[in-house]
C-alpha cells in the first residue's frame, strides 16, 4: 500500500517538474496555463467527491489499484494535447482519477492501521511526500536530457503501472478490512456529517499553510526580505524536509501522544514558528519559520484522515473523499488568498494567515477524539 503512496507522490512530482515543457510546447501564456491548472484541480475535486461511496461499495483495494494503473496511463495524455481545450480536458480526466486514487488509498491506508491495531498513516504520507521529490527529480533529469515531455510521462507511466501491478500483491485483502459498524457512540445522520465536515475544514486550514508555502515562501525571502534566488529557495526546501521528517515520526508520535495532543502540539509549532519568524523578519528566521511550518503541519492531515475515516467505517470513502475535496480546495484557494491579503496589507502580515489558521487547528483538535473518549487523548 505504501507503494501506492510513493507511485502517486512520484506521478505528480513527475507532471509538476514537466509543466513549464508543456507549456512552451503549446506557446501557452501564464493565464492559459492557469486555465488548464484548474481544470486539473477541478477534476481531482469532482474524483474525490465520485470516489467515496464507490470505494464504499467496492471496498478500496478493488478501486485503488485500477485508479493508480490509469493515473499512469492518463498522466501521458497532457504531453500530446494540442490545444488549450484538449489540455484542459486531458487534465480534467487526469484530475478526476488522480483524486479517486488519493481516497481510495488513503481509505486503504486507515483500514490496514485498523487491522495492525498501529498508527501507520503518517508514514503513509511520508511515503507520498519522498515520492513527490523522487518525481521531481526524474521530471528534472528529463528536462537536463533534452528529452520532451512525452518521453518523460511515457517512461515514468510505464515503471508506475508496473509498480501498481507489483502493489497488489501487497494490499490488505478485502475480507480483513470490512468492517461495516462505526465506532460505539456514533450516530449516523446529520451529526456525523457535520462532524466529518468540521473535520474537512482543519484540513482546509492545513493545506492552505502548505500552499502558501510552496507558491509564497521563496517570495517572501526575496522580495520582503531582499535574500538572492538561490537563498530565498531554501525556505520551500526546509518546509518540506521538515514535513517529510514529521510524517517519518508521526506513527510513533501517535502512539505516544495520540492523535488529540499530537494535532494541538503540531498546530502550535506551525503557528508560533512561522509567526515568529514573520515578526523578527530575518532571513535565517524565515527559513527556520518555515521550517517550523513544514513540521508542525506534517502530521495533521494524516490525523485528520484517520479521524474521518474511522468515524463510519462502513463509510470511510465517503467521509475521507469530503475531507480530502475541502483539503485540495485549500491548496488551490490558499496561494489566492494570501496574494489577495498580499495586495491589502503586504505578505509579511498575509502569512500571518496560515498561522492563525493552524493555531485555530490546535483550539479545534479535541474533534480528533474518537467518541469513546479516552483513547485518543
């Protein structure tokens, strides 16, 4: 299952580092290619939304693997779109199959933690997340070769599906992970809803700290700050060092600490650390803020994940596929936000928006706790 993780990481690291190619090859502008972005957003929210009560009905090993083969295969398409049109619809459906994949394996992913009676999601994601730099990394390879862009998806889509063929041996079979009662003191209805729905909005909380990071960090260093290029890069690069490092040791984090203590300390770290940095405007600060960032928001969404899909586990895909849609939608809106509050106040104050979102992820982490109570303290 972990394999998945990696694959899906690596796939998009691969089409991320490949952008620009495909761009210059269809002589896209910056506002085209954004078109096409949210095409691709739009789809991967549509997939998560469709993937749940499919992942419920078939049970995640049976949607998984089939979803990780064509988001291999699909990943190849955007490399031959000859126009805005085609591009957008290439990545609609690129999208669309890329976010069934992420609830059907992190639905997985909660069903093998149930059954080793483990935390083992946070590992889960720290899998995704050297996948991402591994993808990155082959895309960036390509591109030093010369190569274009069909050759680079052709090839990374080729050892993927051999890869999600190999996963299937490995995943937990379907009789193990059914398990169609929620949790004692759950009530089905509008109050698990509304619970899973607050426990999407801390991912949307979460994941607009990581886009801001990823599209305003680097900014931030050179333009607020007056660092060169190369330094100002560093501050994205200790983000996510830091968050791979945190989801390294977030299982055994769990274990000690539970979900509860773990998500408000994160939160804290994340809030205190990047606001820290952003009051003493210093360029070593800022990295190290950044840092703080990347490690306090490391374990979150895997917390939250589990949360959700252990609330119903009969409805796991459903309530993970509304989680991770609010989530990706933060990752998408965050970097608007905080270049629309950039323009009113400046970016150094905009920052200040991830860390008042994740210390109001701190406050809110007792909805972690499982009904029962004690045992996610």
């Amino acid at each position: 299952m972990s394999l998945l993780f990696l694959l899906y990481g690596t796939i998009l690291g691969t089409w991320t580092a490949r952008i620009p190619a495909v761009k210059q090859h269809l002589g896209l502008g910056d506002g085209q290619l954004s078109i096409g972005l949210l095409a691709f957003a739009a789809g991967a929210i549509a997939g998560m939304q469709a993937a749940g009560p499919l992942v419920d009905r078939l049970r995640s090993r049976r949607v998984m693997i089939p979803a990780a083969i064509a988001d291999a295969a699909l990943l190849v398409l955007p490399a031959f779109a000859f126009d805005l049109g085609s591009l957008a619809v290439c990545l609609f459906a690129f999208g669309a199959v890329h976010g069934t994949l992420n609830v059907a394996m992190n639905v997985n992913a909660v069903e093998v933690q149930r059954a080793r009676g483990r935390p083992i999601i946070s590992s889960c994601h720290a899998v995704y997340s050297a996948g991402g730099f591994l993808g990155a990394g082959i895309g960036g390879l390509f591109a030093f070769a010369g190569a274009g862009a069909g050759a680079t998806f052709l090839s990374v889509a080729l050892l993927a599906a051999g890869v999600a063929i190999w996963a299937a041996a490995w995943a937990l079979p379907a009789e193990l992970a059914r398990l169609p009662e929620p949790e004692p003191g759950v009530r089905r209805g509008a109050g698990l809803q509304s619970a899973v729905l607050f426990l999407g909005v801390l991912v949307f909380c979460c994941l607009v700290g990581e886009g801001a990071a990823a599209d305003w960090s680097a900014v931030y260093l050179r333009d607020s700050l007056g660092t060169a290029a190369g330094f100002a890069a560093a501050a994205y690069a200790a983000f996510s060092i830091a968050m791979m490092a945190g989801r390294l040791a977030g299982d055994r984090l769990t274990t000690r600490l539970g979900p509860v203590r773990l998500v408000r300390a994160c939160g804290v770290l994340a809030a205190c650390g990047l606001a820290g940095a952003l009051l003493t405007g210093r360029p070593l600060a800022g990295v190290a803020g950044f840092a703080c960032l990347g490690a306090g928001l490391s374990c979150i969404a895997p917390q939250v994940f589990a949360a959700a899909g252990s609330r119903d586990p009969a409805r796991a895909g459903q309530a993970i596929g509304r989680v991770a849609g609010l989530g990706f939608l933060g990752f998408v809106a965050g970097p608007v936000l905080i270049g629309g509050a950039a323009q009113l106040f400046g970016l150094p104050r905009a920052l200040l928006i991830p860390a008042a979102l994740a210390l109001f992820v701190a406050a809110a982490a007792p909805a972690l706790r499982a009904p029962r109570g004690a045992s996610a303290t």
